[in-house]
C-alpha cells in the first residue's frame, strides 16, 4: 500500500499553517487589546510580555 501522490504536499502545507507565526501573534493581540478593554490590567500586561516574549525568540 503506497502514500497518495499529494500527501507529501498537503503534509507540507499543513505543516507550514501549523508553524506560521501569524495565528498566535494575532491571538495574542487580540487578547490585549480585549483585556485593556475590560479594565484586567495584569492580563493586558501579561498578554504584552507574551507577545515581546515571542518576537524576541526569533519566532517571528
């Protein structure tokens, strides 16, 4: 029993969504901007340091 032709191809874009940096980026500065906006200021705070945490990991 042998693989599809495409498997390889949709294992690679599957892989490539799942190591994009777009998504938990985006997450985390919508969950910023949602906990300023709900006054939590340690969660607004925390949120922040998540996301400078992931840019200087070379994440980005």
């Amino acid at each position: 029993m042998t693989a599809a032709p495409d498997a390889p191809a949709a294992a690679g874009r599957l892989r490539r969504a799942l190591t994009d940096p777009l998504p938990p980026a985006a997450a985390l500065a919508l969950l910023a901007v949602a906990a300023a906006a709900r006054d939590a200021t340690v969660l607004c705070w925390a949120s922040v340091g998540a996301l400078a945490g992931y840019a200087l990991s070379g994440s980005v």
